[in-house]
C-alpha cells in the first residue's frame, strides 16, 4: 500500500481499543469491504479484529447511529439494503455537501496536496485495468475525495461527508465493479477532470466535475436496483 493510502488510516496503536474497532470498521464500511446485506457478527467481528466483543458492539451502536448499519430482527445487525429510494436520498445529499465543499477547498489547496490529487488520480484510472483490484480503488477514492474536502476548512461538513460515505460503502463497491467493465466505464475519468479544474483555480467547474463523479455512480446502480426489487 503507498504512502498516501496507509496516511488515510489511523494506526491503532495510537488510539484506545474501542476507538480503534470503530475506526476499523468504519474504513471498511467508507470503502465498501461490505455489501448491502451483509450481516455483521459481533464474534466474528471480535476474533478477526482479535478484541473482545464489547469493543464491537459499541462500534456498532456507532455506525448504527449514523445509519451506516441496520438491527434485524434476530438482534444482529447488516449493512442496509440497497433501494431506489435510498440511492435517490444519498445522492442529492451527497451532490450538495459534497460539491459545496469541493467549491470551499479549491482555492484552498495547496500544491503538494494537488500533486497528491494527481497522483491517485492516475492511480485510480490505472487500478480500472485490473479487476481484481476493485478494493484497492476504493480505498484511493477515499483519499483522494476526504483530501478535497478536509481542505475546506468546515469541520460541520465533514462529520455530515462521513456519515454520508458510511452509508454509501456497498453501493461504491457496486459502483466500482461496474467501472471494471469496458461497458460501463464512463468516457472521461471524473477524478482527473476534477483535479484540472482545481489547477486552474475553477471552483464551479471543480465542484461541477466532483457532482458528475458522485452521480455516474448512482445514475449506473439505480436500473439493476430497480430490476431486482421488481423481480
């Protein structure tokens, strides 16, 4: 792993354990490791993550508070399926915070973290090549949007950013596959359209090229839902 994708985690060594399970499976939830669906066993959590399963279940309380997770009936816990409905909501929030701040950072960001934006630009069109690599894509995605957005200076909008990225994990995945195939690949790789836009300082532009980025995702996932919940 580089350096600029170990640098998007915090080392668990520094932090207490119940912050540093949450964190754990916060990550994995913002990169998609998950799929909508997925039930979260407590002691399967706990024994992968070599912890007890208090430290679990306080993680997960957490991340259920921010929706990125749903009790069922059983008292496990899943990630939530994904719906139309759902897909529309997540979207048009994402689209305006996440543009908004994408707007705030341009101007704001400085030229080594523009280098790194071009960086993992280019990594991420590379990693389309390899399908296999659908994980390690979404863990550069990461970095390179949460580079943007801490950039702009509003600690009120990031903590909104994450809960929202919490919630979109399995649909990035599921968009991430789509990508690995020629189909579906969009024309021009939305991250690099991004970081010209902010080398020329171009704000709108910046924040117009982030917005399509979020939508092509959505846009691409929203038919084979709808499909699936109709069947």
């Amino acid at each position: 792993m580089s350096m600029s994708l170990s640098s998007a985690f915090q080392p668990i060594e520094h932090t207490s354990i119940n912050e540093a399970v949450y964190r754990t499976i916060r990550d994995r939830l913002m990169c998609g490791e998950y799929r909508a669906g997925e039930v979260l066993g407590i002691q399967e959590l706990a024994d992968a993550l070599a912890v007890s399963t208090m430290p679990v279940r306080e993680a997960l309380r957490r991340l259920a508070t921010h929706g990125a997770i749903e009790p069922m009936k059983s008292r496990s816990l899943r990630v939530p399926l994904i719906t139309p409905e759902r897909l529309d909501d997540i979207r048009r929030v994402r689209v305006l915070i996440e543009g908004a701040a994408t707007e705030w950072a341009t101007p704001r960001l400085s030229v080594a973290q523009i280098r790194l934006l071009r960086k993992l630009a280019d990594e991420i069109e590379d990693n389309l090549q390899s399908p296999r690599a659908a994980s390690e894509g979404l863990q550069r995605n990461q970095v390179f949007h949460f580079t943007i957005y801490r950039a702009a200076g509003s600690p009120v909008s990031m903590a909104t950013i994450e809960s929202l990225w919490l919630q979109s994990g399995p649909y990035l995945r599921a968009a991430r596959e789509l990508m690995h195939t020629e189909a579906s690949r969009p024309l021009n790789e939305p991250h690099a359209a991004i970081v010209d836009a902010i080398e020329r300082g171009d704000a709108v532009a910046a924040r117009a090229a982030l917005e399509c980025d979020i939508c092509w995702a959505f846009d691409h996932l929203q038919p084979s839902v709808a499909r699936a919940e109709s069947a």
